[in-house]
C-alpha cells in the first residue's frame, strides 16, 4: 500500500482547525497537531526548556519547573528579536517530531494541523492545504470567548500571522467556517470524501 496522502490544515487562531481536526480524528484520520508537539518539545525537564531558561531567566519558570507559557508568549509577541531566537530553537525540534509521526501515520491520510503551515517550511510536508477560514472580526470573537486572553494579545498574534488572502491564495481547499457548526459538519463530510479520493487515486 502505497504512503497516506500528507493533509496539511491551517487558518489562523481561532478560525476552527481544532473543530475540524476533531471530526476528523473521530473518522479514524491520525492528525499531528503541531501545537501539542510545540508544547512536548519545550516540556518539564526538557533540553529546550533548559535553554530557554538559561536565555530569559528562571522567572520564566513556573514553582513546578514548568514553562510559564503566558510569561514566554507577552515577551516575545512584543519583542521580534526574542522571538525569532526562540523560534531558532524549537521550531528545528518541532520539525523533526513532526516529520517522525507523518511517516509512522496509518490512517488512508494524515493531518498535519498548524498555524504556522504557512509561514515557514512546514508547508514542505505536505501535498494538500486546507485552510479554515474567517473574518478577522469572528477569529477574534472566538479566541477571545475560548480563552483567557486580552484582546490585545489575540490581535498581536493574529498580527504576527501571514494574512488571510495570504493563506486563501496557498488553499488547495477551502473551508468556510463563519457559519453554524452544523454547516461546518457538512463541509468536514465533503472534504472527508474528497481527501479519502485524492489519497485512493495517488
Ligand atoms: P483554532 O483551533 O483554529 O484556534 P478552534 O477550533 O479552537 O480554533 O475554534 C475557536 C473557538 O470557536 C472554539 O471555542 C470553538 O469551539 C469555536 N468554534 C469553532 N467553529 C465554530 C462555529 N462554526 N460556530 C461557533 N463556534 C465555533
């Protein structure tokens, strides 16, 4: 049998790719979330975090040895230059990781899930884009209702993300998710189908 089809899914915070993703996992569709494997790479006690504290101090630990995510994301979403160092260093590892488990990946495709499929090299993984796509005004309605933070830091980071016309023009497939989540059930059902084909025919 020949390799699963390499699905990659972007859109930026809060567009929906989780809310994609999850329907797929629950049709059995193996999806690398390049969130989680940016969280493992920089977990407790790893090499990573080491440098990381060894570059921004202790103060950007937490009392557990943890990483103080909040702390780590108000620096560098202000200042570019710590940004870019700390993207130097983990986004290598977070490569590596995700490169392993697409060439393990069982399912008829795989997912690779990042927000960042665009902007960098990721986008070398894979053969298919899928973008989930919003107004900025609905991204930022979202992302704030889901999370706990300021408006501020959700337009610093929408900022820091390539534009939606960007992203629309690198779109194999488009999803429009600025309706219902039923509506979104019915494209997730269609492009399910489309990708199994795309994969079957290869
Ligand atoms: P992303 O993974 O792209 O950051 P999420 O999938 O987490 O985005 O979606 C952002 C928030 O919006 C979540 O709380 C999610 O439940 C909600 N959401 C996603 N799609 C819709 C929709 N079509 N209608 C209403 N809420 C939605």
């Amino acid at each position: 049998m020949s390799e699963p089809l390499r699905v990659g899914i972007t859109g930026g915070i809060g567009s929906g790719k989780s809310a994609v993703t999850e329907r797929l996992t629950s049709r059995g569709i193996e999806v690398v979330d390049a969130d989680i494997v940016a969280r493992e790479v920089v977990a407790t006690g790893s090499p990573a975090l080491q440098k990381i504290a060894q570059h921004f101090g202790n103060d950007i630990l937490l009392a557990d040895g943890s990483l103080d995510r909040a702390a780590l994301r108000r620096i560098v979403f202000s200042d570019p230059d710590q940004r870019l160092w700390l993207e130097g260093l983990t986004h290598p590892l977070i490569g590596e990781s995700i490169a392993r488990q697409l060439a393990t990946a069982k399912s008829p495709y795989v997912v690779l899930s990042s927000p960042l499929l665009l902007e960098g090299s990721q986008r070398n993984f894979v053969e298919h884009i899928v973008v989930v796509d919003v107004a900025e005004s609905v991204q930022l309605a979202r992302t704030t209702a889901r999370d706990n933070n300021s408006e501020e830091l959700v337009r610093a980071i929408m900022a820091a993300q390539i534009s939606r016309n960007s992203r629309l023009a690198a779109a194999d497939t488009v999803i429009d998710n600025s309706g219902a989540l039923t509506d979104l059930d019915q494209q997730v059902d269609a492009l399910h189908e489309k990708l199994l084909n795309l994969s079957a025919a290869r």
